[in-house]
C-alpha cells in the first residue's frame, strides 16, 4: 500500500512514516504543506492520503477541496488527522470527501491496521493493497 502523509509537523510525519513503513509495510510519501501534497498526490498516486487539519498557508480541508477538483487525484481515499477535536466539524470534513478522523497523538502500533480499517469500512481499499505480511 502506498500512503501520502501531509503534515506540517516534522515530528509527526517521522512517526507516522515510521509506524507505516516499518510497522505496516507500506511505501510512505511525505509532504511537509498542502500544496507540497497536492503536487506528490498527482504524481505518486498514493492508495490512501494522511492529511494534517490544521497546516499554516492551505489547510487540510482547503487541501482536500483541491485534490478533489483534480481529476487525477479526486478518487484518492483522504483520511485526517488532527490534534483537535473537531468531530463536530467531521460531517463538514465528509461531506468533502474524508473517510475518516483520527486524533493525535496516534498510537503508531495500531496506525496501520486503523488505516486498513477505515479503507475496508469504506470500500475504499483496493485488493492489492493490503497490509504486507
């Protein structure tokens, strides 16, 4: 599986990337701002996205309207991931296209499977991309 991270936080990209790569198997693509990922999103055609809420410039849910406005990137499966607790703002988040919101900190032992499940819940897990033994 192949997952674009896009935080603004060093910090947090490491961790994941890590828990993803190492942990989960999976090939890890960071962009350290919106318009980093929406540039790495076209050009990686990542399975499913990681996108940070709060970013300074173009924000997670500006990122996202943008992704879905390219045809190339519209269909890639965004799922957020945030320090704050907006599950009041989630439908807003969905009814943009998100999956999901998961808060951080993250546990980076459960991230893989999380992802996976939010992708299977959702239909949005293409078969050949499942977790590497």
């Amino acid at each position: 599986m192949k997952i674009l991270i896009i935080d603004d936080e060093e910090d947090t990209r490491s961790i994941a990337s890590m828990s993803l790569g190492l942990l989960g198997g999976a090939d890890v693509i960071e962009a350290a701002s919106g318009q980093e990922g929406l540039v790495k999103a076209a050009e990686e055609l990542p399975d499913v996205i990681i996108l940070d809420l709060m970013m300074p410039e173009m924000d997670g849910a500006q990122t996202l309207t943008n992704l879905r406005k390219n045809p190339i990137t519209e269909n890639i499966p965004v799922i957020f991931l945030t320090v704050k607790g907006m599950f009041e703002e989630f439908d807003k988040l969905k009814e943009l296209g998100a999956l999901a919101v998961l808060t951080k900190p993250f546990d980076p032992t459960l991230l893989t499977n999380q992802i996976i499940d939010i992708l299977k819940a959702n239909s949005a897990l293409k078969p050949e991309a499942g977790q590497k033994d």
